[in-house]
C-alpha cells in the first residue's frame, strides 16, 4: 500500500497505545515511586514487585513498534511533531510557573527546557522519550521508504543484523556496548520504528492464531519474570556478592542513572526477552477488530490525550518533588494488598492527568493550536522552497 493512500485506522493499536501508558505508569509507581527499593531482598513482595515492573518493562519499546506499525502506511505530517511539541512546551512552561508560585527557586535551565525539551533530553529526568522520537520522526520518511523498498528477505536481514548489534551483542557483552544508552536513545527507538514498520509491511505473524500468540506473550513473560528472579537468587547465595546496597533509584533519579542489581539485566529496553514481548504484544492488539462506531469514537478520543500522561506526571518537578519515594510504604502490604495498590494508583494517576488534559484539549481547540502548527509548517516549507529554487536558479539569495 502506498504512503498516499489512508489506511484504515487500526483501533487496536489505539487501545494498545493507551494500555501502554498505563504501564508506564505502573513503572513510575513501582520505581520513582519507591515501592521496588523498599521491599525485603528476595522476599515474596520483592519478586511480586519486580515481576511487575518487569511484565510492564516492554511498554515502551511497544510505543516505538507501534509507531512504526501504523507509520508505514500513514500521512506524514511534520505539524504532527509540531504539535506534540508545543504540548510539551504547555506543560513544561505551567509546571514551572505552579511550582515558581509555590517557592521554588528554579534555574534559567530549567527554564530554556521548558521551552526547547527536545535540547534538554539528556537532561536527567527531563522527557529523553519524547527527544528520541522526535528526531526518530524526522527519518521516517527516509525510514519507510527503505522498507517499502527492500524485499522481504533483505528488509529480515537488515532488521536481524539491527537485532543482533543493539540488542544480541549488549546482552552478550554484559553492557552497553554500542553506546545506546540501554535503549534511552534515538538509536534505538529508531531501530524499533524500523522493525514495528517491518512486522507491518510484510504482516509477520498473520497466520499466526491469535490464541497462540496470547500464549507466546504470557511464556515470555513468565520466563521474563523467572530469569530474574534465578539470577537475583544465584547472585546472593552462590556469588557471595552483597548487592543489597547496589540499587537506589528512588532519590529523584532515573533507570538510566541507576546502578540494577545483577539479576535486573532483564530491566534493560534492548534486552531479548523485553524487546519479544513488545513485539508479541502488538501483534496481540492489532488483532483487536472495533466496528462499534460509539466505541471508535471514544476510543480516538481519549487516545488523543494520552501522551499528555507522559507529560504530566514525568515532568521533571512532579517526578523529583511529588512522586520520588511517595509510594514505599506500599512495598510492605501484604503482597496481593501491593498488587491492587499499585494497579489503583496507577489508574488514579492515569485519569487525573487524563482529566487535566482534556482541559488543555479543549483550551488548544478554542486558541486552533493544531491550524497553527499546519501554517507554521506550510510557511516554513514555502520559504525552503524559494530558497532552494534561488539557489537552483543560481540566483543570489539575500
């Protein structure tokens, strides 16, 4: 299917997308939220804890699959990253002036992120998965034109080879050897475009029964959860190791700038197991058929105020000031008690940022924030336009 012809819209993914955040959410709680780093070493709670942090794990790896899965038959629009952009900057900006107003001291810094985030990703804590895709979504045209170039067979070997260096070598190697950050990076979230564009363009898995593909995913999870917990247990009786004191996330700060215990090499984005449960959960999802047309709609429209989730309760002050270490008391519930903690807290996170943006929905719509972002677009292209034709023409461009 060419590019220029509108595919229909997959509601699956759209549900997908939306229990995608909810996972992230359930990651926030179980770790900026203290509840994994204050439960008893190998306990019950521990490894309950760690099992859902670790079934949750793949949920942003299946973002950027998703991406690539609807990408490859979509209308490019660049006003599209514009438009997520200025969302951004909208809740950057506020977040800033609520805590100003609250006594906080903030720096110029802090600031200038507000405004250019996508120049502050590799700020600790400040959107890095939002300067990943933004500069991922200025190479999918480039992106989608090589897979819907390649052959099958060259297209399975360009994304086995893409595999085996970002994702077989590190795990091999024991680190981060191609420098991807452990998958906080546009290296790979381009990579997963890639292949989320590949499973789509070639329909991998369509033969496939649907009820298998559920059993695959429940497996790779299981042995998810399982290899870490052998691996914790090997690591404390029979290396001798004291790891109890390697790990420490909760004082306002990321996986990316934590120390995991041994066993956690399972919580890494280009991991094997956690980039296959991506992969078996969108093929699981796309499956979904939604012909009610009442469900359609609600659907695409909550799923319009999803990425505002990401926005609201990641933002870098309501993550270090608000969320770090909010939760640890959790981790001492009874371990089925800690489950249903976690899952409600993660819901009431969920609706309240939800039930936030629809004011900012509605706010966007009365200013048409997306018309905005279309002219913008649109006079920015006209001016390149004129500028290379000037050129082309030799003539002098002032």
């Amino acid at each position: 299917m060419e590019n220029s012809v509108k595919a229909r819209r997959n509601y699956g993914i759209d549900l997908l997308k939306m229990f995608l955040m909810f996972l992230v959410v359930i990651l926030h709680v179980l770790g900026q939220g203290g509840i994994l780093y204050n439960t008893e070493l190998l306990s019950v709670n521990y490894n309950v804890a760690w099992s859902m942090e670790l079934i949750a794990f793949c949920a942003v790896n299946c973002f950027a699959l998703a991406s690539g899965y609807v990408g490859i038959n979509g209308n490019y629009k660049f006003s599209r990253i514009i438009y997520l952009w200025s969302v951004t900057v909208f809740y950057g900006i506020l977040s800033n002036i609520i805590f100003s107003f609250c006594g906080m001291d903030l720096s110029l810094q802090m600031w200038k992120a507000a405004f250019m985030p996508f120049l502050y990703g590799n700020m600790r804590g400040f959107y890095w998965f939002f300067t990943a895709y933004a500069v991922t979504f200025l190479f999918i045209p480039f992106f989608n034109h090589l897979i819907n170039t390649l052959t099958k067979k060259q297209a399975t070997l360009l994304v086995a080879a893409l595999l085996f260096v970002f994702s077989a070598v590190p795990t091999i190697k024991g680190n981060d050897y191609f420098k991807t950050t452990n998958g906080y990076s546009y290296a790979w979230i381009s990579t997963l475009y890639i292949i989320g564009a590949y499973l789509k363009k070639f329909e991998i898995g369509k033969n496939t029964k649907t009820k298998r593909i559920a059993i695959y995913t429940a497996v790779s999870m299981l042995v998810t959860c399982l290899g870490h917990i052998i691996l914790d247990y090997i690591s404390v009786n029979f290396l001798s190791k004291d790891i109890s004191g390697e790990v420490d996330m909760v004082s306002n700060s990321f996986a990316i700038d934590s120390n995991y215990l041994s066993g956690s090499m399972f919580a890494n984005y280009t991991f094997p197991t956690i980039v296959l449960n991506a992969v078996l959960l969108l093929l699981l999802f796309s499956r979904i058929d939604i012909r009610n047309t009442k469900a359609q709609e609600k659907i695409k429209e909550f799923s319009a105020l999803n990425f505002s989730v990401y926005l609201i309760h990641t933002n870098k002050l309501v993550f270090e000031n608000i969320i770090s270490g909010l939760f640890e008391s959790v981790g001492k519930l009874n371990p089925i008690i800690m489950i249903l903690a976690v899952i409600g807290l993660a819901m009431l996170i969920y609706v309240i940022c939800i039930m936030i943006d629809m004011l900012r929905y509605e706010l966007f719509k009365l200013f048409k924030i997306n018309s905005l972002c279309e002219l913008t677009v649109q006079k920015f292209s006209l001016f390149a336009r004129k500028i290379y034709e000037k050129n082309e023409n030799g003539e002098k461009v002032h």
